[in-house]
C-alpha cells in the first residue's frame, strides 16, 4: 500500500514537473511586432501569453517591418526616421542602430537570408511605378535587383536552405505567390491565377507556405509544396495577413482585423494571433485599441545571450532586469 501511494505521489509530482516545464518553456518564447499603440509605429516584443510587452526602438519616427538576424543577435528593421523609409540594423547587444539602404525611394519587408549574410526586400527605386525585388550584403554593399517586371512585387521571404525566394506579385492579371531562386532566375508562380494570395511564408523544414489568400474565404491557408494540398487555418472570412512560422512548425502567427472583409477600407484595430499549423482555434496575443502588425517569432538564442566579459549587459539582459524590477 505504501508502495502503490509513493508511485501514485512520484506520477503526480512527475505529471506536474512536465506541466511547468511545458510551461516555462512557452514563458520564453516570445513574438516580435510593430505597433502604433504610443501614437506612432515601434517595433516591440512579448511572451506568447501577451504578458512582458517591451519597447525595443522607442523613436518619434515610424518604425516596423521587423526580421530577425539566425543567431538573434540583431534585427533589421524599416524605418522613415532620416526622412524616407529605409531598411536599418540593431545590434541586440550594444543597442546600436545603422542604416542599411539609403535611397530617395522607399525599401521596405525586408526578410534576413538563412545564412546571415544576406537581406531581401521591396523597393520601387528603379521606377516609381512598379516595386522590385533586392537583396543587399548585411554589410550595406552588393545589392543586386532580382525581379525586373511591370508588376507589384513584395513580401520576399527566403527558404530555409536560402536557395529559394517566395514573393507575392501581381502580374499575368492577378496576384499570387511566386517563386525564384536567390539570385532570381526560373521564376514560376505556386499558387492559382485565380486565387489572390500574398505575404508567403516558409515553414522551418521548408515544405510548406503560408500565404494570405481570398480562396474559398479570406484567411491564412497552408499549401503543402510536395503533395499539393491547401488547407485553411484560420477562421473564414476575416482579414488575416503578415503569417509567420513559429520556429518548431508548429503555430502560425498572423495579424487579424477584427469582421475586416477583402475590400472594405473601414479602419478597425488589429492585433496579433496564433494558431496550429493545422488550424485549430486561434488565441489573441495582444489586445490594444491601436493596431499590431507583422508578427515575427524571436530566435531562441536571443534569450540565451548572458553578460560575460566579452559581452556587455544584452538587450535581453536590460529587459530581465526591467521584467524583475516590476514584480
């Protein structure tokens, strides 16, 4: 009897081990976003339970469009704080910002290569008429134009093998999905010319895109590359837009306008969700009058970084000890 009462106590002490375990790791695993909810757009982050809300630009000026460096030691980001909008770099650790592109015409959605030398984005500097595809060196030089078309093309997102590039654009009549390689030859389109679709994005094993789309009801869908599916993971006919791939494929966080349908110009506060990559319900993440927008999963070793002689205080570091402050 007394055998049977320790096992029974060790399997609920086990049990709940794993609850918080499972818990905790969750606490650690945070989304980054832009938002004008302090009256203009700042790029913030906080913990999938939408708790730990910081403030990591904090400038007058607009500042969103955020993509994570691999190692998550600095994120590139769009900014109109030098007049027009611009792609900058902040360096997580000295808390340094640099400017990237600069050009009279705008670069914006920019997307960080896999191999960490590389950023892809938007930019209507070779005719004010159209938008192009770029990437540039993460050290502001080599930038090459990889799309030369009288179309709109946008949202460049790289495979995770960075051979690929998946955009949205539209020409042939309509927009969709598109796809190149990195350096912008055999380009094909992914999705049905009948079908709207933008904003792609890669799962980590690199089978599947999430895009979205006006097929059969507005929303995120899932196109399988291998077997051709399509399934829809969010619910119908809401405006849902910006999916991203958490880091272990898993959960897909997207932007959602509230009874928002395709076409209809009614301004309505936005904010972020998640979702199963196989659909499910969606739980809402931030909750704010203002809008929140282009989620992007933070890396794991953004939190792992710790003080140490050759590293100051980190960014994350200055947000633990503000997290600590308030309890």
């Amino acid at each position: 009897m007394k055998i049977e009462r320790t096992y029974t106590f060790f399997g609920i002490t086990l049990l709940l081990s794993l609850f918080l375990f499972s818990i905790n790791a969750w606490a650690d695993t945070y989304i980054s976003f832009s938002s004008n909810r302090a009256g203009n757009y700042d790029v913030y982050v906080m913990d999938i339970f939408g708790n730990n809300l910081r403030n990591l630009t904090n400038h007058p000026a607009y500042d969103g469009d955020v993509t994570w460096s691999p190692d998550g030691d600095s994120f590139a980001f769009v900014s109109n704080r030098d007049g027009h909008r611009d792609i900058y770099i902040m360096d997580v650790d000295a808390i340094a910002t640099r400017r990237l592109t600069n050009h009279p015409e705008e670069a914006t959605q920019p997307d960080w290569s896999p191999d960490g030398n590389w950023i892809v984005f938007k930019s209507d500097r070779a005719s004010r008429e159209n938008y192009d595809i770029y990437k540039i060196g993460v050290n502001g030089r080599n930038l090459q134009r990889l799309t030369k078309h009288k179309a709109y093309d946008s949202a460049p997102a790289w495979s995770p093998d960075g051979k690929q590039i998946a955009f949205s654009s539209h020409r042939d009549g309509s927009t969709g999905i598109f796809m190149m390689n990195a350096e912008g030859k055999h380009l094909r389109r992914v999705t049905q010319a009948e079908v709207r679709a933008i904003s792609p994005s890669w799962s980590p094993d690199g089978k599947q895109i999430a895009y979205s789309a006006n097929f059969a009801g507005s929303g995120i869908y899932v196109l399988d590359m291998l077997r051709k599916d399509l399934r829809r993971v969010t619910p119908m006919g809401i405006w849902s837009k910006h999916p991203a791939w958490s880091p272990d494929g898993d959960w897909v966080a997207y932007d959602m306008e509230p009874e928002k349908q395709w076409g209809n110009p009614k301004e309505l506060d936005q904010n972020i969700y998640i979702v199963g990559a196989d659909g499910g319900r969606p739980r809402q993440i931030t909750v704010d009058a203002g809008k929140d927008r282009d989620p992007a999963w933070v890396p794991e070793t953004f939190f792992s970084v710790s003080p140490s002689t050759e590293k100051k205080t980190t960014l994350w570091g200055r947000l633990k000890q503000s997290e600590d402050a308030s309890k």
